[in-house]
C-alpha cells in the first residue's frame, strides 16, 4: 500500500524546529541521548578523578601501595558513572561503541564539549 498519487506533493517538509527535535529524540550508535549526556557527565567525572588521583600514584613507592591506591582511585570512578545514572556494564559498552563508531564518537566530543 504506496501513497495515493498527489500525497507525497501535499506533504510538508519538515522544518528546523521539528529537524531539531528529531535529533534530539533520536539515539546514536543504538544508546539515548539521556544515556549519552549521562556518559559525557560521568566521563568528566571519570578524567577528574583520574586527574586528582595521579600525583599520589606517582608518588607510591611499593607495588602494594600503587596497588591500594589504583584500588580506591577504581572505586571512586565506579562511584561518579554510577551517579550518573548508569552501570559500569553500560559505560564501558559506550566507550567500545564509541570506538568502533564515528558517529557516536563525534556526537560524544560534541556532548563533552557542551558540558566542559
């Protein structure tokens, strides 16, 4: 069952506004964007913590020690992508599709690049 003849010539096309709600509505590379602004958020989160950790890491002096640091920097970091909203699973499943996929990845810089 096609469009009846003349139907495609009466349709409106879509403008900016309803082009940009689409977008917004629409998933990239499979996941939400609620799902994809969390993990932006949380990859923030993740590089801050990273960023505060680094200088004790440097500063250990026995593998125990980097150990028991890389043990709490670890959880801390589960901590801010839970916070998020998302699981551990969910994140890292982002981050592998965000490698294999060049849409996702760039949609993800443009979302990293609004929240900065």
């Amino acid at each position: 069952a096609g469009l009846l003849p003349g139907q495609a010539a009466r349709a409106q096309p879509a403008g900016p506004a309803q082009i940009a709600q689409a977008e917004e509505a629409a998933e990239v590379g499979g996941f939400s964007q609620e799902t994809l602004k969390a993990y932006a958020a949380a990859v923030l989160k993740v590089q801050a913590v990273d960023n505060a950790w680094q200088p004790r890491l440097t500063q250990a002096e026995t593998a125990e020690e980097i150990e028991s640091l890389t043990r709490q920097a670890t959880g801390e970091m589960i901590g801010e992508i839970e916070a998020q909203g998302l699981s551990l699973r969910q994140y890292n499943a982002i981050t592998k599709a965000a490698e294999q996929d060049d849409r996702l990845y760039d949609h993800i810089m443009t979302l990293l690049a609004q929240a900065r």
